[in-house]
C-alpha cells in the first residue's frame, strides 16, 4: 500500500497526477489524502481517495503502508519518521500557485539524506522513484523509528520556561 | 499547579507541539488546535504518561488568505484564552498562536513561541509577529538565531 497525503489545505495536482499515472500501469493499491479539491482540481482515476482523514485514520493507514508519498511539509516528515516509514516528497511551488511561499523547497533541501527521506525534484521524478523505494522497502520495516518527543535540550527549555518566576 | 494553554493550528503544527509533551508533565493544560479531530488521540498520549487534559478546545482554522475566518478565528482564542486564564501560554503557530500571545499578554500571560522547523531558511510570517510579543522566542534552526530573539534550544526531532 502507498499513502499519498498533501496536507490539508490546497490541493496539489502536480503530485497527485504524477501518482496517478504510475498507479496506472502498477497493481500496487494506493489511497490518496488529497486536500481541500477545487472545482477544477485533477481527480485520480486508479486509486480511491478522500479530501481528509481522520487522526486516527491517517495513522492507520500510514502505520499500513510501505511507503508515504507527500508534500513537504513538516506533518508528512515527522509522520513518516516515527512510523519508521520511507517517505518520497516533492516540494510544493509558490511559483505555480501550490503555496503561499516557497519554504517547502527549503524544507526538502535540508531534510533530503536523512535515512528514509527522499526528494523528487519534479513531477516527471516520481514514477521512477517509487519503483526504486518499493524495492527497497521491506514490508516490515524494523529500526529507522524516532523517539515521540522532542530533543531533551528543547524539552528542558521549555519545562524551564513554564515554572521560571517572572 | 501551573495552569498552561497549548495551541496551534492542524497538520505540522500540531504534530511538532505534541513532541514538547513531557515539558508540560505536572501542569494544569488545556489544548487547543484548529481542528476537533485530535482530541480522541491527544487524550490517550496523554494519559498514557499518567497526566490529564484539562480541557480540549477546537477554534476557527484559517489563514492570512481568508480574512473573515481569521477574525472569527481571533475572536474565538481570545474568549479561549479570557476563559481559562492560562498563566504560561506555548505555540507553534501559526495564526492561531499569534492571536493567542496577543490576548495572553493583555492578560499577563508568560508567553512562548516555537517557530516551526519547516521555516529553516527564514522565520515564518506569523513567527516574525508574534516573536516580538513573546517572553520566549525560539527558532528550531541554529543559523535564524539572533542572540536570544530568536535564541535556539534545540528542535522537536
């Protein structure tokens, strides 16, 4: 199973049609979160989809999937780090309209090589890249999981904050 | 007790403001978020580290693009915030958390603002407004740290 998610604002046609395409020609089953769909927003045609989840939907669906495709955004980065999941991402572009600015082209610059974080550059990148991640994917991945908080120097700062005296 | 609102906006922001969880071990806390959606699995995570939500409250989502829900959403965290009366306020953002500070100060709130690791090359917009009202400013990115506005203490991965 793949999980296509895109965040919970615009929609993001560019992604979706380039997953749609390579769910065209694969038996692979993917399902697609694909945001709040404008009137003229590209609708894929080989994998069912919904404009949200829920919490606990998308957890269950991530926790089933061998590999998270998405936007880059912080939401899909962390989800897909704790579950241990390989994530591809494509950033979305001001320049065409997908954001309000361009901090996902920065987002995916600097988290590219993680273990487990990969970047398409463009659309025509995708189809070959998640064949490449399916390889290597194994069903049942073991290890690569983050710890559920925050580094303990953060922690620290803030539990600092909260009962210093003003 | 001390008695602390956490709010931010669905989606990044929120998965980043749970990751701060065990910062707040001990208090009184009421979580907020633009979405009603987390309520169910926020109350599980927190009690399987043996605390209690204090109260779960969804606002108005919105976004610098959709001016009415903005002010709904504003007035909506104001009335949060006159109603619980937090004594230490912490964000993430976005929107939300700005107007959160703004009517915490008012109040005579201690207030923080995390600014999200997604803005890694510059601060986000909302941080860049709220940053100045808040007591505690921080970026998760060593290369935006100004001295202390924006100091930088380490980031939610």
């Amino acid at each position: 199973m793949i999980f296509l998610t895109v965040g919970t604002q615009e929609p993001f046609d560019r992604l979706v049609r380039a997953v749609d395409a390579w769910a065209a020609t694969h038996d692979v089953p993917v399902f697609g979160q694909l945001g709040r769909l404008a009137a003229d927003s590209y609708l894929p045609r080989h994998f069912p989809f919904e404009s949200f989840v829920s919490a606990d939907e998308f957890q269950e669906r991530l926790e089933a999937s061998r590999l998270l495709v998405g936007h880059a955004g912080m939401g899909s980065i962390i989800s897909a780090l704790s579950a241990g999941k390989p994530l591809l991402m494509m950033a979305r572009r001001a320049a065409l309209g997908e954001h309000r600015n361009e901090h996902q082209l920065a987002t995916a610059a600097r988290f590219a090589g993680r273990p487990g974080l990969h970047v398409a550059a463009d659309a025509q990148a995708v189809p070959d890249l998640i064949d490449e991640l399916l390889a290597q994917a194994s069903p049942t991945p073991g290890g690569g999981q983050i710890s559920p908080y925050a580094s303990p120097e953060l922690v620290n700062a803030i539990r600092d904050f909260i009962h210093q005296r003003r | 007790m001390k008695r602390v609102l956490v709010i931010s906006s669905t989606g990044g922001h929120w998965v980043q403001l749970l990751r701060l969880m065990p910062a707040w071990d001990g208090c009184e806390v009421h979580y907020a978020c633009t979405s009603p959606d987390h309520e169910e699995r926020v109350r599980a995570a927190v009690a399987a580290r043996g605390q209690a939500v204090a109260s779960y409250t969804a606002v108005c989502d919105a976004n610098r693009w959709t001016k009415a829900k903005l002010v709904r959403q504003m007035l909506e965290v104001a009335a949060l915030v006159l109603r619980v009366r937090p004594e230490v306020i912490l964000t993430t953002g976005a929107s939300a958390g700005y107007f959160a500070i703004r009517a915490g100060k008012l109040l005579g709130a201690r207030t923080c603002w995390i600014d999200s690791i997604a803005n890694g090359e510059e601060l986000s917009l909302s941080g860049e407004r709220a940053g100045p009202h808040a007591d505690l400013f921080l970026t998760q990115w060593p290369e935006l740290q100004r001295g202390d506005r924006p100091g930088y203490s380490g980031s939610i991965l």
